[in-house]
C-alpha cells in the first residue's frame, strides 16, 4: 500500500558540484516530486517513522541526473519475510514470527533501555509420548534506543505479552500475531517515579456490528478491578489510575466478548471504539476422526486423568456423599476456586489466571465447551445432573483440549448416580420386543 508522510531527501555526491539538498514529502497516495534538480550524481532515499519500528535502517539509491527530463525511482519498506529474515534468521522467517516496537515511560515518552519484553502462549507439542500441552516462551531486552525485537513468536496465533522495566511493570497483553509473522506493537508503562497527579479517565463506546449502540455492556480493565456498564447510547467511562498501555475487555449476553489494547495518555486518557459481534448461528465443519460415541453414562478418560493428579477430582459416589443443593455446593472449599455472588443472587466461578488476577474458567459439560454467558450458574447447571466433576485451577493443568488462554477449567459430567444408579446396573438387560 502507498506510504504517506515519507520524508524524502536528494543529497548531492559531486564535491563543488550545482546541486544541493532537497527534500519533500509524499502524499496519501505515497507519491513525490522533486522539481528543478541540477545535474549531477546524487544519493536519495527516505525516512518514515515505520522504518523506525521495524528497527532498519533507511534504504538509499545512487541516481546520475542527465540531460533527461524525468526520472521515477521507487522505495518500500521491506516485507514481513524480510524484516523477520533479518533479525531472526532465515529458519525463523520459514516458521515463525516477530513483535518489534519500542518501550517507554507513558509520563515522560523517553525511551527505557534494559526493559524485559516477554511473550507467552500455549503449544502442543508432539512426539513419541503423544501430546504434550505446556506454555512457551520467549523474552528480550531493549537496546540503548528503548527498542526491541521478539523473534520466535507463532504465526496466526494469540499470545499474552508485557513489559518489565525493574520495578515497573506494564499490564498483560493479549495480541494477535499475523499469519505474515509481523507485528508492530509499542508498550507503554507507567513508572512509580512519573506516576500522574490526575486520574486517567477511559471513555468509548460499545456496539453490535450493524452500529447500533449496546446498552448494558460490561467494560473493565483487564487485570484490575475497574468495572463499569454502557448506557443507554453505548457509551462508557471510567477512571483509572493505570496509565499506559492497557486491555480493555467488554461482553455481553448473546455477543462474542472482545478485548482492544489501548495507549492510555496520563493527560489525556484514552477513548476506545469496541464492536461485539453476534454468536455464529452456523459452525464450521467438524470432522471426527478414528473416534467411537461415547457411551451414556461414561467419563470419557475420567479414571484416567484423575490417576495423573493434575487437578481435583469428584466421581460420582464423592458427588452422591456431599448431596450438593446446587452446583456450586459442588466447588466450595476446592484449592484454586472462588465462588462470587453478583447482584445479590447470582454466582459464577473464579479462578486465577496468568496474571495474577481473577478469571472466569472453561466450562465443560459432557465434552461440550459452553459459551461463557452472564447469568447463575447454579441455573445453567442443575445440581442433580452433575455425575462427576474435574476442575483445574490452572490453565497448563488442564488437557489439551480443555485449555484456554488465560484460565483454568471446570468439566463436568452429567448422568444418574447414587440410588438410582444402581437401581440401573442391578436391573437384568430389556428384552427385545418381538412383534
């Protein structure tokens, strides 16, 4: 695409020579003239603060100036596979992907040398013992200009990142990596010698993706307690004593919930512009491969799973002795679980997630995820359908395909038990009727 605001420079290169230096900029459609040129040899190139974040140095061309009345020479910024080629290597650029950017004081916008930028996600590895899912990751340092480069990042995947600059640290980061492999990403944090004197206010909107407001719409701060609701017109705001570079998440009942990263100034605070999408009314293609049904009344791999102790674990005569009135019965008193009590009734599940701070977990009944909705959980679960439980307070506790990003899991089984389970195994087999 066509860069605009190029500086562009012609550098004369013959000693006593007519020419002198000329510059100028490019429009919207990247384009530049430089009129009136003498003749002469000459070196030119540009400037742009993107070659700034890629960390490169500006590309330059040698032009002799003839007799002739017009000459185009054409300049771009490098590719993805190149940039990553050259600060990665060029296995990396055939694999993976690369953050760069700068870190700075939100207060002062000077340039931290030293800070420790970090990046995480979640990987399945396999070989010959099967699969494995654990957590990689990869960190770096800034150079003397506050800038950074993360090479060994995954292509097309969502990691978590921050910053630390001792003793200050940036929030969580959730990013997108492309499936290019690039992405430009500055952090910001704020440091406890050039905290603000004045709060930081966060306004924006929340909208479905035809435009229309949300009214509503829960919005917090990522990582804090900072909570608030959209009014009538979409419309937010709160206040905020984290400056910097902040996740801003919102959901509602019915919509995909979404998070934005968000520069917030210590001045002037940030605005933000979020759109919430419906839930898909068709999915993908599923494709079951070398798989059998699974039998009613099964746990589907619950012995073992519970044999390699990676969470906590209730089968069903454990379920039976507690007699649970609702399902959070179930989950009080578990290591790693909290139970909330919102609006004076309803309750939802926290765990805490990667960050140190409380998460809503994974919810799994039957093999099936659930959609994470607002409402009691108590009623979207009923206490005496709950055969067997797992939970596992940590995300890289869970298997593979119960993991999420940034939190824990609860999986539930449903069936009889108890009494009338074995009512069920004791009665001989049903004939088979016979017309």
């Amino acid at each position: 695409g066509p860069l605009r605001g190029a500086h562009v420079q012609l550098l004369p290169l013959d000693p006593g020579g007519r020419g002198e230096r000329r510059t100028t900029d490019t429009d919207s459609a990247g384009r530049y003239v430089i009129d009136g040129v003498a003749a002469g040899r000459y070196l030119t190139g540009f400037f742009h603060p993107r070659l700034d974040s890629l960390g490169l140095d500006p590309p330059s061309q040698r032009v002799d100036v003839r007799a002739v009345s017009e000459q185009e020479l054409d300049f771009a910024v490098p590719s993805p596979a190149t940039v990553i080629a050259s600060w990665c290597g060029r296995e990396a650029a055939r694999d993976a992907g690369v953050i760069l950017g700068y870190v700075r004081d939100v207060a002062s916008t000077s340039l931290l040398e030293g800070a420790t930028v970090a990046a995480r996600w979640s990987a399945i590895t396999l070989g010959a013992g099967g699969a494995r899912a654990g957590v990689q990751e990869t960190t770096t340092r800034t150079n003397a200009t506050g800038w950074f480069g993360l090479c060994g990042v995954p292509r097309g995947a969502v990691l978590l990142m921050h910053a630390v600059s001792d003793p200050d640290s940036s929030a969580l980061l959730e990013l997108d990596v492309p499936e290019h492999g690039l992405l430009l990403r500055d952090i910001t944090l704020q440091r406890r010698a050039t905290a603000p004197t004045v709060t930081p206010v966060v306004t924006g909107s929340v909208r479905d993706a035809s435009g229309q407001p949300l009214a509503g719409a829960r919005v917090r701060l990522w990582g804090s307690s900072i909570e608030t609701r959209t009014d009538g017109d979409g419309e937010f705001r709160f206040g905020t004593r984290n400056a910097g570079t902040q996740l801003v998440d919102a959901r509602m009942i019915g919509f995909v919930p979404t998070r934005r990263v968000v520069d917030v100034s210590p001045t002037a605070g940030a605005r933000v512009e979020l759109t919430l999408a419906d839930f898909p009314l068709e999915i993908d293609t599923v494709r079951v491969l070398a798989a059998r049904a699974r039998r009613p009344g099964s746990l589907a791999g619950f012995e073992h799973r519970r044999r390699l102790g990676h969470g906590t674990f209730l089968d069903p005569d454990q379920v039976e002795i507690r007699r649970p009135l609702v399902f959070t019965d179930l989950l009080r008193g578990m290591p790693g679980v909290d139970i909330r009590t919102v609006d004076m009734m309803t309750r939802a599940i926290q765990m805490r997630g990667v960050n140190g701070t409380a998460c809503t977990p994974a919810l799994v009944v039957d093999g099936m995820r659930l959609p994470l909705v607002e409402m009691n959980i108590d009623d979207v679960i009923p206490a005496d359908l709950v055969k067997a439980l797992e939970v596992y307070p940590r995300r890289i506790q869970a298997p593979p395909e119960y993991q999420t990003m940034d939190c824990g899991s609860v999986v539930v089984w449903t069936g009889v038990r108890g009494w009338l389970a074995r009512q069920l195994k004791d009665r001989p087999p049903a004939r088979p009727h016979r017309p």
